[in-house]
C-alpha cells in the first residue's frame, strides 16, 4: 500500500499538464455522437469526461499545492508550458459538452468563468515568463505544435460563451 500511495504521489510531482488533452479529445467525439445521432455513446463519454476532469483537477490542484515550484518551472518550460492550455480548453470543451449533450447551462457557465479566468493566467503566464526568459532556446528547438495549443484554448471559451450567449440575452 506504501508503494501504491508513493507512486500516486509521484504521479502527482511530475503530472504533466497536457494530459487535460484526454478530456478535450473526449469532450469533442461526445459531441460528435450527439450530433450524428448516438446520444447514449454521448452521455457514456459524458460520464467518463466528467470523471476525468474530476480526477486530473485533483491532481492539479494537489500539485498546486505540494508543488507549486514545479508547476511554476513547467509554466516557463517552453517545451512542457504550453500543455496548461490544455487545462483552459478542457474546461471550455466539458462545459460546450455539458450543454450541447444535457442542456445543463448552469455547470456551463461555472465552466465558462473558471476557463476564462484560466486562460487569463496561462495565456499571459507562458507568454511573459518564456519572453523575459534571459536564456531562451533557438526557434526551431523553442517551438513546437503544442504551442497551437493556445489558439485551441482561445476557440474553445469563445465557442462555450456563444453557446452561453443566448441566456445571458434572455436574462436568465
């Protein structure tokens, strides 16, 4: 039970944020069903969506506060910093889910202002801490694909607020 709870552990420490990718992939193919037509296959990947973002939130949060050091070390990494957009676009991509597949708005919205509030700190966080970085790596070991990863988490809260925008024109 010490080696189970040493490698939980571990995990925790060295939890890479990118993995929040699992639960914008799976958030995407449940809305998928929904639109061809598969509302069970929808509402399963609901529920595994769900419990992922759960799981993976814990472990951040955990990290956040265990080791906030690490987490802010990874958030200057020009290599493993631009995987906390998949953090922003998770969120945005469960709540876009939560409406389209439930119509739950109100989790939605909770969703919605916790990704923009997210995308604030990430956005402004990676960018600032890799440009005033005194040592930088050339571009073509500096940048990569993930780095897309922020237009992503940028699309995603836009497409959840105009999902969004018709109750706040209602008023409700």
């Amino acid at each position: 039970m010490a080696r189970l709870s040493r490698r939980i552990a571990l995990g925790i420490e060295q939890l890479f944020p990118g993995y929040f990718a699992l639960v914008m992939a799976t958030g995407i193919v449940s809305i998928a069903a929904h639109v061809e037509g598969m509302p069970g296959v929808a509402r399963a990947l609901l529920f595994v969506n769900i419990t992922a973002f759960a799981v993976l939130s814990l472990m951040l949060l955990v990290r956040l506060v265990r080791h906030f050091g690490r987490v802010l070390d990874d958030l200057r990494d020009h290599g493993r910093g631009p995987g906390f957009f998949t953090v922003v676009a998770a969120t945005s991509v469960l709540g876009s889910e939560l409406v389209i597949v439930t119509g739950q708005t109100a989790a939605a919205r909770v969703l919605w202002i916790v990704a923009i509030v997210l995308w604030v700190l990430v956005m402004y966080g990676f960018f600032t801490a890799t440009i005033i970085r005194e040592e930088k790596p050339t571009l073509e070991t500096g940048i990569n694909g993930a780095w897309l990863i922020a237009i992503v988490a940028t699309q995603s809260v836009s497409v959840l607020g105009s999902l969004l925008a018709p109750e706040f024109e209602s008023g409700r």
